[in-house]
C-alpha cells in the first residue's frame, strides 16, 4: 500500500536555509509538525531552544525542557519540541523571564528578538482573507492561522464590518480578542516580510495600483528618508503613526 500523507522527517542539507543548524556534521534534524506556520517561513520549537538561544546543548535536552511545559508560544504551553514558530510569534520561558518575538530581519530571514514581559501579552496579525458564515457574520482568516468572528446585526448592513483585507489586528493572547485595529493605508508604518528588502521599516508613501494584488507595489520611506518599493504581499503594517511593537535599535 502507498504511503500518505508527507514524511515526518527532514534531512538537514534541504532544510530552509535561514535555520541556523550545522549541514553537515549531521544527517537528520527536526522537521516542523503541520501547523500555523508553514515548514519555510516557521523555527520549529526545538532547533530556537538549541541552536538559536542555546538553552540545550543538545536535541536530548531542549526536547526535556519543550516536554516539562517550560516554553509557551503565543500565550499556551507547548510541549511538541517539533510546534513551528512563526512570523510575529510571542514565545516565553517564565521561568527566566524571557520573551521573545519572531520578527523579519535583513540577514537571518526569521529573528527571535528579545521583548519586554509586558509586550508578551499581544500580537500582531495580518487578515488574509474574510469569509461570511451563517448568519452573515463575519470571519476574519489571519496569517497564523486564527479565525476572528466579528458579530453582525443585520447582513445587508454590516456596520460592524470596518476590517479590511491586509489590515492588521493587534490581539490579546492567549484569548484573540481584538485590542487595535491598523489600517493598511497611506502614513502607516510598516515592515517587510520577504523579498531582498525583507526586514526594512517605513512608513507607506503610496500604494500602485493593479488588476491582482500580487502585481501591487508598496513605496515605503525609511527613517533616514531613503525610499524604496516591495510588493504588496510583502507589506505587513506594524503601527498606524509609531511601531506598535518594539523593534532592534536603530530599525526606526
């Protein structure tokens, strides 16, 4: 009988290159279960304990440390050494007072920066698509995965509906109620999240117009002044006037 579904392992070699893992002094290492995240834009949980804070030496130990209930993404206990973490993911270890959020970054693709315990309580998310349910309510689809149901009145009305496709909502965690709303607009700042200019924050000057979204381009305006364009599919709005988030000194 064929086998279905994929395979559960990863040899190292075709693994996303952005992971910081030695090639080649072993074969195998851990491949990210199905998840939020998909396998090329996620860390799975144990290669961020091991490889990139340096918490285990070994894969032994970060999956001891994952398995006793010791990291929490996203507000939950994980305890699958193999979760992916994601673009703007909030990962803790109570313990030490850490907390971390998976941002963009020039060099490393994906980058766990270090926050205040205090930002761990949000997270930004990007709305994708919507879609109308029973009822005609309306469900907000996110990049990570979440479905936010915004309650409607009356459907041929739906004045509650002011979210918009590439808006992004700041939520509490581990609940996903909606805190801020970030329109994705002339004056919003923003950070980009692929292509050659991924990591770069500015503010949007314009937006091109074009038949399909993927063929839109974004003009964004550094703190320096410095202008430069990505596409749209690459934009993600981080704050209406200032970042909502904390970001590396000297990013903006």
């Amino acid at each position: 009988m064929a086998r279905m579904g994929g395979k559960s392992h990863l040899k190292r070699l075709p693994a996303p290159t952005f992971w910081p893992i030695l090639r080649k002094e072993f074969k195998w290492t851990v491949k990210p279960s199905p998840g939020p995240h998909p396998i090329e834009r996620c860390l799975p949980l144990q290669v961020i304990i091991r490889d990139v804070l340096g918490y285990a030496e070994t894969g032994r130990e970060a999956k001891l440390i994952i398995s006793r209930g010791e990291v929490k993404v996203d507000g939950k206990v994980r305890k699958d050494r193999r979760f992916p973490v994601g673009l703007m993911d909030v990962l803790e270890i109570p313990k030490m007072g850490k907390a971390f959020r998976m941002i963009p970054h020039p060099q490393h693709y994906l980058f766990l920066h270090e926050i205040p315990t205090s930002e761990a309580g949000f997270k930004l998310c990007r709305i994708e698509n919507k879609t109308t349910v029973k009822g005609g309510h309306i469900q907000l689809n996110l990049h990570d995965g979440r479905n936010i149901l915004v309650k409607v009145e009356d459907p041929r009305k739906p004045i509650e509906d002011v979210y918009g496709t590439m808006d992004v909502l700041k939520v509490s965690l581990p609940d996903s109620k909606i805190i801020e709303h970030y329109r994705f607009e002339p004056g919003a700042i923003a950070i980009v999240i692929g292509g050659k200019n991924v990591g770069r924050v500015g503010r949007i000057v314009e937006v091109s117009d074009a038949v399909f979204r993927k063929q839109r381009l974004v003009t964004l305006e550094d703190r320096k002044g410095e202008r430069f364009m990505t596409s749209y599919l690459y934009t993600f709005i981080i704050g209406s006037e200032e970042p909502a988030i904390s970001l590396p000194e000297g990013w903006w």
